[in-house]
C-alpha cells in the first residue's frame, strides 16, 4: 500500500488571478488542502494556483543498506557480550 504524500508547505502563487483571494482562504493538513472560495468573483479566466511542496520520502535504496548495517552491528555486539 502506497501512503499519501505529506505536505510541508502551500503557498499561494503570485500569479493567482482571483480577485480577494488570499493564504486566509485555504489551509492544509498532512495529505490535504481545503480551499474557500465561497462569495469570491471568478469566470472562466480567474487561475487559482497553489505552490505545494510535499515532505520527502526516505531513500528506498538506503534501507537495505540501514538493515545490513544493523545486522552486523548486532552480531558484533552479541560476540562482545559471550567474552
């Protein structure tokens, strides 16, 4: 199962065109944003446009790396504890 993406930031675009539309009007939590554009003018001209950055994901390829590393670190220290 694939999660979703996690936000870090959204900000709002300069070239948002929707007259009144400011940061007030939207907000975002881990893997959603919630938009109010109730009462605001548009047409089929009007850009709303959100610059979203979204947390990175852990490096696939390191992991095997991280549970060699792990292993023999363990090994290691169970051989110490039997001196």
């Amino acid at each position: 199962m694939v999660s979703p993406l996690a936000f870090a930031s959204v900000t709002l675009d300069p070239t948002t065109t929707m007259a009144g539309f400011t940061p007030s009007n939207f907000s975002f939590t881990g893997s959603q944003i919630q938009v109010d554009w109730q009462n605001l003018p548009f047409d089929k001209t009007t850009i709303v446009k959100l610059d979203v950055a979204v947390v990175p994901e852990p490096d696939i390829d390191a992991i095997p790396s991280l549970a060699v590393l792990a292993g023999v670190l363990l090994r290691k220290r169970a051989a110490f504890r039997c001196r």
